[in-house]
C-alpha cells in the first residue's frame, strides 16, 4: 500500500471548498476526473462510524466509513470493501487485500486563501488512476470553489 499526497490552494473559504467537495452538486463534477461517465455519487450519513458508499449510477464502488471529522477542515474516510452490482463485499480476499485503507481530506485557511491537502493510500494498480483522478479532481475543486 502507497501513500499518495496532493495539495491545492484555492481562493476561498474553508467552508466554500469543504461544500465543494461534498455537496451532491458538485461532487458529481470534481470526481468525472476518477469516472469519465461523470455519474459519481456519494451517500453518507456523515457519521463517525457510519455509512458512506462511493459509487457510480450501476450501484458499482466503494463501501467506507467516516474515521473522523471536523467540518470543514478534516474528514478521514477508511474503506471497508466494494460494491458491485448493489452488493456490499468486505470479506473476499481481494477486498482484505486493501480494506482499512485511509482517504484524507485537511483543510486549512489563512488570509482568504485556503490550502487543501488530501492523500489516499493504495495498491500499486491503482496508482495512476489515483494520481490522475485526484491531480484533475482538485483543480476542479479549485475552479469550482472560486467560482
């Protein structure tokens, strides 16, 4: 498992680009850059042990929970298993392979401008799509944000 890190400024509030990455609006437009088909989603109950599925239009991704959280500035999201076709897998083998695995979301402001930092750890085979997803995701998030 790899740690990948990316940082973005972006001239706005920490509230603004907390509401970015999170609101079922826009969401849908920074994540296009992890699923070109641009139906991305996310469902979470925004509870610290609780629910949050990733996932596409097919019912397809990730099944995770909400470690920790200060809105708007962290949210840690571990990842348990995957869904596929509507069902949730957190015991196959390929799933232990990577479940516990921590995406993580920091953000700080000063003086109008606020830094975002965000990090995923991952297998091997999905380093590109990740590096990719989160280098394009960001910049939308920064476009949007200062919209």
């Amino acid at each position: 498992m790899k740690t990948l890190q990316f940082t973005k400024e972006i001239k706005a509030s920490a509230q603004k680009v907390w509401d970015t990455l999170w609101n079922e609006s826009t969401y849908p437009q920074w994540t296009k850059s992890f699923n070109p088909t641009g139906d991305s989603y996310m469902q979470s109950d925004w509870e610290v042990g609780g629910k949050t599925r990733f996932v596409d239009a097919k019912g397809n991704g990730m099944l995770s929970t909400v470690k920790s959280k200060n809105e708007p500035y962290d949210i840690v999201f571990e990842h348990l298993g995957e869904i596929a076709d509507g069902k949730e897998d957190t015991s196959s083998e390929k799933v232990k392979s990577w479940a516990g695995s921590l995406e993580e979301y920091h953000l700080s402001e000063e003086g109008g401008i606020t830094k975002l930092k965000a990090s995923v750890q991952t297998g091997e085979e999905w380093e590109d799509v990740m590096n990719n997803g989160f280098i394009k995701g960001l910049e939308e998030v920064k476009r949007l944000s200062e919209q």
